[in-house]
C-alpha cells in the first residue's frame, strides 16, 4: 500500500506541478496558481525518503542481465536525479543561494523550468508503465486519510518555511512578484533588462520607410507609418514586464490602443484571434478578448522606444509574460478562429 501510495502521488503531484508550472510561464496572475505549484513542489520533497527507501530496496535486489529489464533501474535514476535538481535550481533562486546565472547566462530559475519541461513526459511515460496502478483504500482508508493528511502538512509545512528563508535571504532593492520574479527598473524608462531570442534585434530599421501592416480584416489592407501611428489616439499604461528568465520591471508606456486599429480593420468580434509579428519573425496570438487590451506602445517612461526595446513599436499584454510582448512589431493580424 505504500508502495503505491507514494508512487501514485509523486505522479500527481509532477503532474500538478507542469500544469500550474506551465500556466506560470503564460500568465502572471492569479498569485494563488504560483503558491499552489510552491506548495506541490514542498509535498513532492516530503515523499523524497520514502522514495529512496522504495528505491534502496529495489536496487537491492540487483541488476537484471536482461537488457531492457536492467536499463529501468538506470532511467529511475536518471529521472530522480533530474527530479532533485529541478527542485535543487527552485530553492537556489527563491533562496538566493549560489550565483543567479549558472550556464551560458541562464538563470536558476529558467534552467529549473526548462529542465522540468524536458523530464516531464519521459518522467510520466515511465511512472504510468513501471508503477503499480493504485487502489481506492491507497486514499479512502482510515490509514490512506492519514496519510494524505501528513503528505499535505508536510508540504504546508515546507511552503510556510520557505516563504521565511526566501524573505531573509531577500534583497530589499529587488522585491519579488508573485511569480518569483525580482524587481529590475521601476519607472526607469529604457533603463531595464533586455531578453531577447538568439538572433532578434540584429535587423536594420529605417524609420522613414518602416510600416506597420494590418490584415485581416473587412476591407484591404492597412499600412501605417511611425508618422500615421503618432496621430491617431494615444494612451498611457502603466504596467509591468514580467520576464521567466526572473526579472519584472514596471514602467509607464505610451502609444496606441489596438482597439483603436481594430475599429480601422472593422474587427472587434471575440470569435476572432489577433497575431502579433515581428520584424524577424518571431510572432505570438492573442485570442481577442486580451488582445482588446493590448497597446501598442512607442515610448516608456516619455522617452521613444530604444532599439532594443523594440523600436519603433511593440505591443504591451498586461495579462502575460513578457515573451507575448512581441517586439520590433511589422505586422498584427486578425484571424478567425477554429474553435
């Protein structure tokens, strides 16, 4: 029963955690998601013992000389290994221990999500073959209640006490977001971080010739210049850029409702979604209820868009993170959607 107690909620609580892990590297709110993953990851550190105890008496039974059946105990290994150190990279960032960049100038917390999203799949696939399918009484018993009981006071437990080290070991200067990123720039203009895919931001841009290109709506297409984008109706947001790499920042922006061109385009219907490109080609879609938010800014705390802010345009999503806010903007396009 133990046995398939602990390898029936490890699964779950994997699968717990890339759910709200996922949902964390799309959207920045609500904070509760962030803390429900906090606490996922503290329950799966509480079955850590029992696991290896399991794991101490299988391998004690030594190595099979059948080749497929002598690999499973190496691929557990290997993938409670890389388990441990997705979890290891977490507590590294939200406890600030170590250096924040590790490899090739990847922070902690990036290499702890990246690293989660390659073991995922092969962690599930082997768990659902190799693992004993469990039973009702593993939960519903007196003595599974009991245990579920603890599993969940121990993961309180390790998030209650987590949340103390990391506001010890915070730094004052650069407060953390609900999603653990930490402050860089609060109304700093074009003095903040820049993240950019390999390869973005090395295109030319001459603004006398550059024009934004609006399709897909009712009628033909629309071309606007920097010049035409300056005259029509403009807002100021102020909102934050929320990076996964562990950096936000909160700046004042400027520029152009995409309502605005939406009305130009003659769409504005929620069965429609909304792509945003950029110059290189890199492009993301919002369905339209979001994209009725988005602004499509030219300048950040008064001043123009720098360069590697995505001059002369990008678009500001409030709701997301900050890979949505697609830089060095050529194109927005309306499309209809399938659903």
């Amino acid at each position: 029963m133990i046995l398939r107690f602990v390898n029936t909620s490890i699964l779950g609580l994997v699968i717990l955690l890339t759910v709200t892990g996922l949902y964390g590297l799309v959207w920045i709110f609500p904070g509760w998601m962030y803390e429900l993953h906090r606490f996922s990851g503290w329950a799966l550190i509480a079955l850590v013992p029992w696991k290896l105890l399991i794991s101490a008496r299988s391998l004690g039974r030594g190595f099979h000389f059948n080749f497929l059946r002598g690999l499973i105990p190496v691929i557990s290994l290997a993938l409670s290994g890389a388990t441990l150190l997705v979890v290891a990279l977490g507590l590294m960032w939200a406890w600030r221990v170590g250096p924040d960049a590790l490899w090739f100038g990847y922070s902690t917390i990036s290499l702890h999500w990246i690293l989660a999203m390659v073991i995922v799949s092969p962690f599930v696939l082997h768990a659902w073959a190799r693992w004993p399918r469990p039973r009702k009484s593993d939960y519903l018993s007196r003595r599974g209640f009991m245990q579920v009981a603890g599993l969940s006071l121990a993961g309180l437990g390790g998030w209650i006490l987590s949340k103390s080290i990391a506001a010890w070991r915070a730094d004052p200067t650069a407060t953390r977001a609900a999603t653990g990123s930490r402050l860089a720039g609060y109304l700093t203009g074009n003095t903040f971080p820049v993240t950019n895919s390999a390869g973005d931001g090395h295109a030319a841009i001459v603004i006398d010739s550059w024009n934004l290109k609006l399709s897909g709506g009712q009628g033909e297409q629309i071309f606007l210049s920097y010049a035409d984008l300056g005259a029509l109706p403009q807002e100021s947001l102020t909102a934050t850029i929320d990076c996964t790499v562990g950096w936000y920042s909160v700046q004042r922006w400027r520029g152009v409702p995409l309502s605005v061109l939406l009305k130009l385009a003659g769409r504005e219907d929620n069965e429609f979604l909304v792509r945003f490109s950029s110059l290189e080609g890199y492009s993301h879609m919002l369905p339209m209820a979001e994209a009725l938010h988005v602004l499509l800014a030219t300048h950040v705390g008064g001043e123009p868009l720098s360069h590697v802010h995505g001059f002369p345009l990008r678009a500001v999503v409030p709701s997301r993170r900050g890979w949505f806010w697609v830089k060095w903007l050529s194109e927005i396009e309306v499309m209809k959607s399938r659903s």
